[in-house]
C-alpha cells in the first residue's frame, strides 16, 4: 500500500475513534466522592458521582442502589438521543443515608456506564458517633457554691477540641453553659457550668437537655436527653479539708484540725508535716449544710508559708483561705457544702429571726445587723464564699452596718452561728 493512502487511512480511524466512543458510552465517570468525607454512624451518606455525559443528547435515565453487607451497589442507566457529539458535565447524586461502622466498597453497575476511577474512591470508612464515646457520669451542684454546676464526663473516644457544656431545661431554656478552659476531653474530666443569671433551677429530677458544642461554641456535636436531679442521692459528700506550705522554707510539726457545723464540731484530726510532705489533707463525708474548718498550730515552726483549705468532688472545686505564716495560732475558714441542695432548690434561706435573735439585711454594699433583744454582737465575720474574710471583729453593740467589697454571696457568722446572704453592691 502506498505510504500516503496508509497514513490517510489512519488519520481517518484516529479521528473517527471519539466519535465511535461516543456512541458506545453515555456516561463516562470521572470521580467519585462520599459526603461527607468522613462519615459517622449519625451522618446521612450521599455519594456524588461526577464525570461526562458522550453528547447533549446523553442522559442517566435510572438510578438505584442497594447496600448488601458493606457493599454498596450503585445502578446507573444511561441513554442517548439526537445531540451535539460535545461532551457534557453531569454530577448523580445518590443519597444512601445512614450506614452501621465499618469499611465500604462503592460498585457501580448498569448500562452505558463506563467506570475507570481509581479503586480508592470505590472505597470509604463509617466510624462510630463520636458522641456514643462519651458516659455522663453525673450533673449535681457544685459541692461550695450555687452559683454553679459540677458535670462529671468519661471519654473513651476523640478529644473534641475546645468543649463547652450547656444545659437546658425541657422547654429549651439555658440553665448554665461552660467557659471554655479545656483544650479537648480527657479519658476522665470535670467540667463547670456557670448558672445563667435569672434561670430558675427546677427542684427535684427534671428533664433536661445536656448539649456539647466544640471550637468555642463554633460547632454543635452532641445531645442527651436526661432526667436530673441535681443533689446526689448521697446522705453526705466527701471533702477534703487540707494544708499546704507555699512558703521557701520548710514547715515541720502538728496541727489540729476540726470541722465544725452549727451544732458543734463533727470531724477532728491532726496534720502532719515534715520535710519531705510539706502538705497533708484528709476525708470528711459531710451532709449539705454550713462548715467551718479551724486549723491550729501546736507549736512554732520557722520559715514557710501555710495555707488552709477544702478540696470537693470536682478537681477544681475548693476555698482556700490566703496564706499565713506558721507561727499564727489558730485560723478558720467558712464553707458550705451543696448549698444548692441545703433545701432541695438553688437558694438556701436564712436562719428564722426567732431561732437566732438576730435580724440581718443587705443594703447597697454592706451588711446590716442588729440584735432584737439590744445584747451585744459579739464576734462577727465575714467571709466570701471562696473563704476570703472580708471583714473580722469583735462588736459590743447591739447593731452595725458593715461594707462588703463586691456583689455577691456572703457567709456571716454572728451568735454561733453561720447565715448566707445576698449583697447587691452599686
């Protein structure tokens, strides 16, 4: 054969091969992608199949699927009409819904279909709901405060970065949400949830809602529908009242320690320091009520710098009171214990004015006293409620109005005994 009519000939075939492709294949696939990319057990699948169409007269005229064991059969049927030899993008999107964990095979079958994707987009992973990773252990009050809420959490999965905790009651309300101070979920954490100011805690179980949002509040993830009740079922909750030196120098020797409630004191011991453990705490199961701690000194030890105070449920619940040097005597320092639960709700009433004698009102930054029957106060304190004194001193009159620093919860301690109030500062 002549070297011009050969080259002719195959000229023709290069040229005329596209057009004999076309009319064999309608729908050619270029791509295969899982929506979302990496799916959960909770995740609605979608399976988005991408590529072109031979002609413009080229369509997917069925589509159907079937999941058999963690296979998933995609049917597609293409057809061709009268068109334009042009090809055309097409994108098929076949919604498959929710998938059990595991690994998947994507198949696609059907007629027309011509499939030369790499076998790693026929392939994808489900994974467990990353909630399904996380037990709430409890939500109750925080053992020192109404202000706040403790909420206990085990994580046997992914970290979920920047956590942050809301509670709402049944008709969708915020009771209290968490400042984010976490980077992820631990295998074991705490978390605690500032009560939201004018919520209304309900006393007794409820119905509430625990979500858990990540990235700052950025993104939701998790829902739990739970019966609460706030106040453990305990009779009584375990503390740990404590002392630390702080000081450069060491600290050696006894202390007497003894936690008291109204009616006198209800667990003693003794603190031991040497100068290996320049601390020493104990356990005390203390029923919901009004504590103080007094810590005395058996004899002087040079150099360091003590400090008392009482360690809750939570890692991070304790009050403290500001360091002292060893040689001070004797100190105290006030604290209650589930004062959200004193009366089963978030507010704990003060002693009646017939139990104590005593009448006391809040003004706008202080504190106002004042004896009924005209006998002197006598010895009055009082302490913040993470156990900072605000104010120490002995009173011989029968009345007194005493400044406080800050809006907020007060201890005062007057007669024997310990009421808490509420002072609103302008």
């Amino acid at each position: 054969m002549h070297p011009f009519l050969r080259s002719s000939i195959l000229g023709a075939i290069l040229v005329l091969s596209p057009i004999a492709a076309t009319a064999q294949t309608y729908f050619h696939v270029g791509n295969i992608a899982v929506d979302p990319t990496a799916p959960t057990t909770s995740d609605a699948i979608t399976i988005a199949i991408s590529g072109d169409l031979s002609s413009t007269g080229s369509m997917i005229t069925g589509v159907s699927h079937q999941v058999v064991g963690n296979v998933v059969n995609i049917t597609l049927t293409a057809a061709s009409g009268p068109g334009l030899d042009v090809l055309v993008p097409h994108i098929e999107e076949v919604p498959i819904g929710n998938l059990a964990a595991g690994v998947y095979t994507i198949v696609l079958n059907g007629s027309h279909i011509l499939d030369p994707t790499p076998t790693e987009q026929h392939q994808f992973t489900v994974t467990g709901d990353p909630c399904d990773g996380l037990t709430i252990s409890s939500v109750q009050w925080s053992t020192f405060t109404d202000t706040s809420l403790s909420l206990h959490v085990y994580n046997a999965g992914i970290g979920f970065s920047y956590p942050g905790f809301v509670l709402l009651n049944a008709e969708g309300d915020t009771l209290a949400k968490e400042v984010v101070d976490l980077f992820a979920i631990g295998a074991e954490s705490w978390h605690t949830l500032q009560v939201r100011p004018g919520a209304v805690i309900p006393a007794g179980t409820f119905n509430g809602t625990l979500q858990l949002w990540t990235g700052f509040f950025s993104e939701f993830v998790c829902s739990w529908q739970l019966p609460i009740d706030l106040c453990p079922a305990e009779e009584c909750i375990t503390v740990h009242p404590y002392i630390s030196n702080f000081g450069d120098g060491l600290v050696t020797g006894d202390f007497v320690w003894t936690v008291n409630a109204d009616t006198g004191p209800v667990a003693n011991g003794t603190f031991v320091l040497i100068n290996e453990q320049q601390s020493a705490s104990a356990e005390v199961c203390l029923p919901p009520g009004s504590y103080s701690l007094t810590v005395t000194t058996v004899q002087a030890s040079p150099g360091g710098q003590l400090m008392i105070g009482v360690n809750g449920t939570a890692w991070t619940e304790m009050v403290e009171q500001e360091p002292f040097p060893p040689t001070s005597p004797t100190h105290s320092l006030q604290f209650d214990v589930l004062p959200g639960c004193f009366d089963g709700t978030n507010t704990i009433e003060p002693p009646s004015e017939a139990q104590v004698q005593l009448i006391i009102r809040t003004g706008a930054g202080s504190v106002e006293l004042r004896d009924r029957d005209g006998n002197d106060l006598g010895v009055v304190s009082i302490h913040d409620l993470v156990g900072r004194a605000v104010f120490q001193s002995r009173l011989v009159k029968d009345h007194a109005t005493i400044p406080v620093p800050n809006t907020g919860v007060y201890l005062v301690a007057v007669h024997g005994r310990v009421s808490r109030v509420v002072v609103a500062v302008p």
